[in-house]
C-alpha cells in the first residue's frame, strides 16, 4: 500500500507497545489510575496491530487496534472500578478530619492526655493517628476507643468505647434494672 510508508504506519503497532508500557510504568510513579487505563488499551492494542498487521495488512491491523482500544479500555476500567485499587468509592478513604468523629479502633500504644497512638478501623490510607484522652484518662493499649474530637490534623481525642453511653443506652440500662427488679419481687 502506497500510505503505509509515507505514515510510517507499519511501525504504528510498535510505538503503541512503547507508549502503552510507557504509561503502565508511569502509572508506579503517579498511582491513581490516571496512566493505566489508557497504557494498557495502548499496550493490547499494539500487541493486536503488531500480530493482525502482519498476517492482514494496514486497513485490518487499523481496524482491528481501534476495535481494540475501545474495547480493552472499557473493561481495563471496569475491572478498575470493580476492584476499588485506591478506595475510589470513598470506603477505604477519609475525606476531612470531620468524618473521623464518631470512628472506632483500638489503641496501640498507651493513650493519656499528651500521648498516645491509636489505629482506627475505618481510617483511611494510614490508619494510625496520634491520639490524646478526654478529662486526663489513661487508656491501654488493645482498648476499643471511639474518637470524639477529629482535632483537624493527625491528633484525636479519644475515649473509651465502654464509657460512652447517650441517653438511648442509659434508657434502656434503667428499663433492664426495673425488669430484673419485677422479675425478683
């Protein structure tokens, strides 16, 4: 074919695996998914040219890293999507100090009320916050806490998880105690 040359598009496939793995390593260097859908459509759709083009000719290898592109980069970001890599649904993520009011974990090392290290259960990428008690308290470490102050940096104000009770649980420690006191009489 007389534009294969003039293109170059005989090397078409070949640029596509370099700039595909290009952003596939780029992607280790810039995590989130910002490179990796389109390095890898780019790498297949190479790998698919490079094969197709040499049996088919250019019109078919075309055609075929098109079709392929298309199709590899809906499902590279499909999978993406589906195995949450970086928490992108916001489950695995803490959006603002804010959002930790209310967060359980456990202490891991002794909290009192110029020191301490806790790790949250739903804390985010590094779980582990510095953590201050609430009225001088000591907690040891392996307690469940419940974080009642998010501070707005990397310190909370703790408390322990037994010794938070609203108004709903003393309701119902009072209607238990009437119950066992009728049921005594």
């Amino acid at each position: 074919m007389v534009l294969s040359p003039i293109l170059g598009l005989s090397n078409l496939p070949v640029l596509l695996i370099l700039v595909g793995a290009a952003l596939v390593i780029a992607e280790a260097f810039a995590p989130g998914a910002h490179f990796f859908v389109a390095g890898v459509s780019l790498l297949f759709a190479g790998l698919v040219g490079f094969l197709v083009g040499s049996v088919f000719g250019t019109p078919v290898m075309l055609l075929s890293m098109t079709v392929t592109v298309i199709v590899s980069a809906a499902v590279t970001l499909y999978g993406y999507r589906q195995l949450d890599i970086y928490g992108g649904s916001g489950e695995a993520r803490t959006a603002d100090s804010s959002s930790l009011r209310g967060q359980t974990g456990r202490v891991t090392k002794r909290v009192t009320s110029a020191d301490g290290e806790v790790k949250l259960d739903s804390g985010g990428f590094n779980p582990y916050y510095q953590a201050r008690s609430i009225n001088n308290k000591e907690i040891e470490e392996g307690t469940e806490v419940m974080v009642v102050d998010p501070g707005g940096g990397n310190v909370v104000t703790v408390e322990v998880v037994s010794n938070l009770k609203d108004g709903i649980d003393r309701e119902l420690e009072r209607e238990a105690a009437r119950q066992r006191e009728q049921s005594s009489e």
